[in-house]
C-alpha cells in the first residue's frame, strides 16, 4: 500500500484519489481473485488456503446474545463478532465467514414448532417477522400419518427459506420416556418406530426447500434436570433398540444434513465427545453423511468434540477457540483431523440457502401455512372419550367454555421450542366462528379475571422462565346454575404448559390442581343434574392424570398444544367438520407410580458434586435407565399394567371394520408383505390409523409381548368404502439387539402379526416362521455401560 502511494504521490486533487481507490480495489480484488473460491476450487485447495486460525473459525460459532438474558451468564465470545450485524435477528446461531476464500456465514435457528426469530426488527418499524407457530411434535406423531407430516415440513421448511435461514433446528426426537420430562412436547412419541418414522417425513418436507435440518438431541435426552451434567447409564441393548433406533431410521430415510449432539454424557461419556456414537455409530455403522453440531454450550472438551466427530461447536465460545488453537500448535489436535472437521462445515456450506445466493423475501406464505397447521392439528388430535357420542356437537348448539386455556389457548411449549407468532386462536374464537353460540356472561367474567390476573404477572426475565399458572377462577354456584340451564354443552379446558430447563412435577402438574378439580366437579354436577353434557379439552403438551376425573366427563379431546391455529382446529373436531383420526404415540398411564423408573425420575445429583456455577450448569447427576427396553407400552403390555388410555388408542365418531390379515409368505425370506382390508362401517367419512405389531417366538433374550413394527393410515373413506393398506416386514424389522453377540439377531420360530387399532385392542392375526436365527447385521460394543446395568427383568410368562 504505501509503494503504491508513493507512485502515485505526485498525483494530486479529486482526479488522484479516485485513481488511487480504483487502483487498491483492483489489488484487493486480485489477491481475491488469486485465492481459490468455494465453490470454483476443489475443497482440497479451499483447505490448502485456510490458515490454522481460520479453520478454527469455522468450527466454532459466531456467539449467542439473547434478549432477556443476563450479561455475564453465559460463556463469552469474541466481542469482535457481535458486531457483526445478524442477518436474522433473533436465530440461535451462525457460523463464520471467511470472506476472502468466498465462504459466507450461514444462519442456524430454532426449533421444533415453528422458525424462532424475533418479531421486531431494531431500526425497522415498518413490519413484522412473524413466523406460523404449527402444532407441537407431540401432536403431529399423534396423526401416525407421515404424508401428511411431510406435507406441515414443507410449509415449515418454505419459511426457514424464506427467512434466509440455513438449518433449522429441529425436530426434536428423544424419546417420552417419563411423562415429566419437561421438552416431550418437543419430541415425537415413546416409540422408536414412530419417532423414526415421522422425524424422516418431517425432515423430507423441510428440505424439499433446499434448506437443511438438524435431528436432536443426539441422543439420550430424556430429562432437562441438570440436562449439561448428566450421566444417562444404559444398557447397550436398550440404547440401540430404543433411544437410538428413531434416529437410525431418521438418517436411513432422509439423511439429514445435520445432527445435534445433545447435552448429557451417555455411559461416562458426552455424547458431544463420543466417537463411539458420532463416528464409530452414526457414521460408519449408519452411514450418516452430514454435519454435527453441539448443543447450545454442550460439553467440555472442544478438542475431544472435534475428534469425536462433532463439527462444529455451537454457538461459539472464546474458550474454545483458543483451547483448539493451543491444541493444533500443540499437535494434540492433527491438522488431519481439523480438516476432517472443517470439510464438514464446507460441505454444508456449499449446499446452504446463503451459498447458493438464494434470495429470501422475510415474508413467508403465512395465510397458506395456517392452513397447514390448522389441518395437521384437527387431523391429528385424539379423541380419548366419547361417552354415548356426546360429540360431535350439534350445528350451532349453545355452548358454556370454562377454564382458562379456553379463552388463553396454549400454542406451545417454551424456551427453544416456543414461535413468535402473530396470533393465536382460542377455542372461544375457534367456536364462535364456526358457529356456535358462546355463553357471553361466561366469557366476559374470564375475560375481567384473566386480565386481572395477567396484570399482575410480572415481565419475563429470561427465556427459559416458564410461564406462571394463573389459578383457575372460582365459579358463583348461581351463575352456574343458570348457565347450565340456559345452554346445551359445557366444554371445559385445562392447560398445561412447560419447557426447556426444567421437567415436570407431579403434584399440580401431572394431576390436577385443586382448584381444576373443584372447576371439573362443579361444571359437572351443574350440567350432569339436568341431563347436559361436559366435554373436556385437554390443551397439553404432555401427558396428564385422567383416570381419577374422567368419569365427569362425557368426551375427552385431547388438543394438546395445537399452534396458532389451535381454536379453529379444537372447533373442526367437535363440530365433526373434522372426524377425530388421531391416535396416542405415548402412553397415558392410570397413575404416575404406574411408571417404571419414576420413583427415581430424573435422576439424583452425584454425592460431592460441586456447587453450579451459575444457573444454567448445573451439578453432576445420574439416572440409571433400569427400565431396559421396557419403556412406555412395552411395559404396560408386558407387565400387564392397565393405562388409563394405551398407546395407539383414539376414538372416531365413525367404526371400522378390519378384514382378514394375508400375508404374502407362510415363511421370512426377504421380506414379507400383510395386506388387509379397512372398510368404514359407520355413517361419517373418515380415516383409521392401523398399527401392526409383532409378538416374538421365545427365544433367547426376552421380548414384551409385541411392539410395533409398521403403521399406516387409510385416506377419508366415505361410509362404506373399503381400503386395503400394506405393510412390508424384513428380518431386520424382527430383530432385537444382541449385546453378546454385539449384533442384531432375529430368532427362528413362529411369530405372530396383529392389525391392531391400539396397543391392546388387536383386530386381526396372522402367523409365519422364520426358519433359521438370522443375524442381521454385526456391530461392536459401542457406548457400553461403565458398569452393567440392572434392569428389571420381565415377568417369567413373556420371557
Ligand atoms: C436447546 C436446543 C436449541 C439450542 C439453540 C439449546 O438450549 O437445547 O434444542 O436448538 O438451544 O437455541
């Protein structure tokens, strides 16, 4: 620069200045143009050409400031970077540019439900950034109906691009294993072939965009207490064939471009800094071609991360990059394996929205996507109840709605995986609109008391803060009285709400508070007296008591945490504009206690565990998985415990018929394909979900008494009409994991198919025999526990 100035010095005015910024940007463009460019140069002089401290650059993030959250909290980054202005204001992440080798910044943002970025933008009061808050997972596994999961991730998937975001955080696939666990609303069922199943379909739509995804929390995730510093102890062969097999699937039928690792340490070890399970498992055993990033600050040992497989270090921290930097001077980190990393990162930038210069207009089809989540809602909320067909409702009947949800609708659960939505429907609106009569007196008094009450609940702090219970409000016996008198339904709601950072209780939380049952019991005498009914709305996101209360209810829809649209969906269902198809993916149990493991749920703080040093790290904990594979309707079958409602179970205002079940073969070669006939015998259109499980021979490790293998799902069928539906088993659907032998085994005998239209309601059976064990495929001990685990062994009769 200054041998340039000097030979230019004797140039003076306007004239040299212009000639001189002319001459700098050619040589800056020169030297651009001499470095190589993503895109135009192979990776490997893309890699040539990135110095050390770049390449770290590229695995760590760019920080994370969130609104609302206290300065000094969370681990620092480079000050340098948070100038940097975001190009999506309000995502949970992004990584660094190198600008000079042509690799752009790509954007991260959450989550399961919807895009989470801010609403307003600083400086930019013209308009909104309003993202479609689409129902919960939780309610989507409940539609068993992967096309049309597929069709709620392309509409997902349509605004992640348009927001000019990259990689979307989600789904969110751990399994229900307690019904506590605070984030369940984020993830898909207690069941791995469900979760599997509706993950790859999700993850499908969102990426027909061109946009990426990332499955979490990789893996074992099944509880928010002290989540960064917990030891989740399992046995190899419940880790394979239940908490890990939904992710199998998910990569073998989509192939995701990323994957999450998540917070806790499986068997010793952070799942962050596993090479066992993010090399040694995913990769080479699965095959899974993508990236993986930590969690949000998760894990310990970025060097150890970046040799287990973990990419990129999310959202970023200063720690890091100078510990990774001390590391590849030091040669404890090979440039071979900063390499490895770095060629991940690249490989997804290559593909991402951002690289590929995509234009974005922030303005998602909004009205469209609605649309999309008012359908998946209807269509995939359960029917719990239906005492002598008290629903649906008849056209413009006069309804009384009490409890608070039915006037504050919750969309969705917190923290991560809460939207900033526009709007949210209530039931209150939903009905109104589609044309019943809504008692005003009734309304207005919880419209006074819940402003009231909301005014008195101050400001969220932080983001993971959950949102405060407002009691419900004491019902006046007269009012009551002549409300039942003057209408012809009552509907009462009860709400539930919870969130990252923290699980669930029992008391108030997963039973009803005292004041929802006195709210129940009166509604309820007051309508029962004079022959009127009460229909309940459960607006959840996880899994409450009914057994001790059901009994006052004459329908029960389980709406769970439905999205913005949610009102109109609750309206579509009881009004039968939309026939209930729904089913349960998580078992609804009489009595929390029925719950294997949850005297001891979430687990127990390590003696001598130090103090936390803040917050959000929390203390050294564990939790022993000592349920093994026995976990939500594996065990209730097999240890023959009665649920209040069985997985699988949903009610329809119209009846089905099953026809024979056929099988394709007598005997397992390859596959074998059952076929049956669904034929709706009623007088309402709609559409059944059937579910085929599998009863094993006794053979050599012990089974529950059937799992699932394969579901499907007839389209609306008229009165009358008929659907056959067909379902393809392979050995490898048959087999369990043998951790002896480290391999999948499929045992010779007899087994037995069930069509089924629950868990326990089995409709039609057929038998075939595989003649021979067949070992479908070998592993390793991978992730083995530190000490063998004791699980519960089965009753004698299943073994
Ligand atoms: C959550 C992740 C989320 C991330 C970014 C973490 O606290 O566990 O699910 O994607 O934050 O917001």
């Amino acid at each position: 620069m200054s041998n340039l100035y000097h030979a230019y010095g004797r140039l003076s005015g306007k004239f040299s200045m212009v000639v001189l910024l002319a001459l700098l940007g050619n040589q800056a463009a020169s030297a651009q143009a001499l470095a190589p460019q993503l895109g135009k140069a192979p990776l490997k002089e893309i890699l040539a050409a990135l110095t050390t401290e770049e390449k770290v650059k590229l695995v760590v993030g760019m920080g994370f400031y969130p609104a609302g959250f206290p300065e000094g909290i969370l681990p620092p980054s480079d000050p340098a970077d948070r100038k940097v202005p975001e190009k999506v204001p309000g995502a949970a992440g992004r990584t660094h540019a190198i600008a000079r080798l042509g690799i752009p910044s790509l954007t991260l943002s959450d989550g399961p439900a919807g895009v989470r970025i801010a609403p307003i933008r600083g400086g930019d009061s013209t308009r909104t950034y309003y993202a479609t808050a689409f129902p919960v997972a939780t309610l989507l596994a409940s539609s068993w109906d992967t096309e049309l999961v597929y069709k709620v991730g392309v509409a997902f998937g349509s605004e992640v691009r348009a927001f000019g975001i990259d990689v979307l955080l989600a789904p969110g696939m751990n399994i229900h294993r307690n019904p506590l666990g605070g984030r369940n609303f984020e993830y898909y069922s207690e069941d791995p072939v469900v979760t599997g199943n509706i993950a790859a379909a999700f993850v499908n739509g969102v990426e027909s965009n061109g946009v990426g995804t990332s499955i979490k929390h990789f893996a074992v995730n099944n509880q928010e207490f002290n989540r960064m510093k917990m030891n989740s102890q399992v046995s190899e062969r419940a880790l394979r064939e239940i908490y890990l097999k939904g992710f199998q699937i998910a990569v073998r039928k989509a192939q995701p471009w990323t994957v999450m690792s998540s917070y806790n340490l499986v068997n010793g070890t952070y799942t962050s800094q596993s090479h066992e399970l993010l090399t040694a498992l995913l990769r080479q055993e699965w095959g899974f071609k993508g990236l993986v990033m930590t969690d949000w600050y998760g894990g310990q040992n970025p060097v150890a991360q970046l040799k287990a497989g973990n990419d990129l270090l999310m959202p970023g921290t200063t720690a890091q990059t100078q510990a990774l930097l001390a590391a590849a001077k030091s040669g404890q980190l090979t440039p071979a394996q900063l390499d490895a990393n770095v060629t991940r990162v690249l490989e997804l930038v290559l593909k991402s929205p951002t690289f590929l210069g995509n234009s974005y207009t922030s303005r998602p089809a909004l009205p469209a996507d609605a649309a999309v989540a008012r359908q998946a809602a209807a269509e995939s909320m359960v029917l719990l109840r239906n005492e002598a067909l008290a629903l649906p409702l008849a056209a413009g009947q006069k309804l009384a709605l009490f409890g608070n949800t039915s006037y504050n609708l919750i969309a969705g659960g917190t923290g991560s995986g809460d939207v900033n939505r526009a709007y949210t429907i209530s039931i209150e609106q939903g009905l109104s609109k589609a044309g019943f009569s809504v008692s005003s007196p009734i309304s207005q008094a919880y419209t006074q008391y819940l402003r009231a009450e909301k005014a008195k609940i101050p400001p969220k702090k932080t983001f993971f803060e959950p949102v405060p219970v407002i009691a419900e409000m004491g019902l006046d016996a007269a009012t009551l009285q002549q409300q039942a008198q003057a209408v012809d339904v009552a509907i009462v709601t009860l709400g539930r709400s919870a969130g990252e950072g923290g699980d669930r209780k029992v008391t108030d939380d997963f039973t009803l508070r005292a004041d929802e049952k006195a709210m129940l019991q009166q509604v309820a005498t007051a309508f029962h007296t004079l022959g009127k009914k009460v229909v309940v709305v459960l607006n959840v996101g996880g899994v409450v008591e009914t057994a001790s209360w059901r009994n006052q209810a004459d329908a029960i829809l389980l709406a769970w945490q439905p999205g913005q649209e949610g009102g109109h969906a609750v309206a579509d269902v009881l009004s039968g504009q939309t026939n209930p198809s729904g089913k349960l993916a998580t078992t609804f149990p009489m009595a929390y206690t029925d719950i294997p493991y949850s005297q001891d749920f979430p687990g127990k703080v390590k003696a001598g565990a130090a103090a936390p040093a803040n917050s959000l790290g929390g203390q050294e904990s564990e939790n022993t998985y000592s349920e093994g594979i026995y976990v939500g309707y594996r065990y209730f079958n097999t240890f023959q415990k009665q649920p209040a409602y069985a997985f699988g179970h949903g009610l329809s205002y119209t009846t089905f018929a099953y026809g024979p079940l056929k099988l394709s073969a007598s005997a397992l070669n390859d596959k074998l394909t059952a076929t049956l006939t669904v034929t709706n015998t009623g007088k309402t259109a709609g559409r059944e979900v059937v579910q085929l499980y599998v009863s094993a021979p006794k053979g050599k490790l012990a089974k529950p008494v059937s799992e699932l293998k394969a579901f499907a799902k007839t389209s609306l069928l008229a009165p009358g009409k008929a659907q056959t539906l067909s379902f393809t088993l392979t050995a490898a659907d048959l087999a369990s994991y043998d951790t002896a032998a480290s391999a999948w085994v499929t045992d010779a005998g007899t087994y037995t198919v069930q069509a089924a239209a629950s868990s326990v309601d089995v409709k039609q059976r057929a038998t075939f025999q595989v003649g021979k064990p067949v070992v479908v495929a070998k592993s390793r001990h991978l992730l083995a526990p530190q000490a063998p685990v004791t699980e519960m062994a089965p009753p004698t009769a299943s073994k």
